[in-house]
C-alpha cells in the first residue's frame, strides 16, 4: 500500500512546515487529491490515521478535497472528464488524449498554532 509512504511524507512536510514557523503544533491540513493520482482515497485516509499518531498534526482536521479528472483529445481538441487512467475521446474515439488535471496530490494549506 504505497498510500501509507504518501501519508508518512505528508506529516513530514507539514512538520516541516510549522517548526519553520515555530508553530507547536497543527491543528488543520487541507489535501487535494486528483482523481487520477492513482491514489486509493480511502486507503490513504487509513493511512494519515495511523501516520499522525504521536506527530504534530495528531489532533489536527484532516480535510480531503477531491479534483475530478479532466482531459483534452489532440484530435478533435474537445474537453472531457474521462472514466479510467485509458481514456477515450467520447466525440471521436481517439486514444490521443492529455489528461489536463486530476494528477495531483498536493498539501494545499496547513494550519498552526
């Protein structure tokens, strides 16, 4: 479960973070997670459980926002949301496509004390 490795960094670099603002402690982060990061949401979510314990976001909120996949087929230049990772222009069929967001996995805001 490479969910448990994000979540570990994710605490790492929000204890970063707020010991560079001689923060004691964290009492909120905010995630953005894109649908097409390859990222299980619920498996990370076990995951931040076990990996705030005994840190500085230990009785921080935790709050996960979800970025829809997006992308654009290079043929007929339309824009879609795609179903999968393999996707398929719905207008015209071409495998030529670029998915344009929903790869991210990004710590958007930490909140300190």
């Amino acid at each position: 479960m490479h969910e448990f490795s994000i979540a570990v960094n994710i605490v790492e670099i929000a204890e970063e973070t707020a010991k560079l603002h001689h923060a004691e402690k964290i009492s909120g982060i905010v995630l953005e997670i894109g649908e097409a990061s390859g990222i299980v949401p619920e498996a990370l979510e076990m995951a931040m459980q076990s990996a705030v314990k005994n840190t500085m976001l230990e009785n921080a909120k935790i709050t996960f926002i979800y970025i829809p996949a997006k992308a654009i087929c290079n043929d007929c230049n339309k824009e879609f949301n795609p179903d999968n990772l393999i996707a398929v222009c719905p207008h015209c069929s071409s495998f030529n496509v670029t998915i344009t967001s929903g790869k991210e996995m990004r710590v958007k805001s930490i909140e300190i004390d």
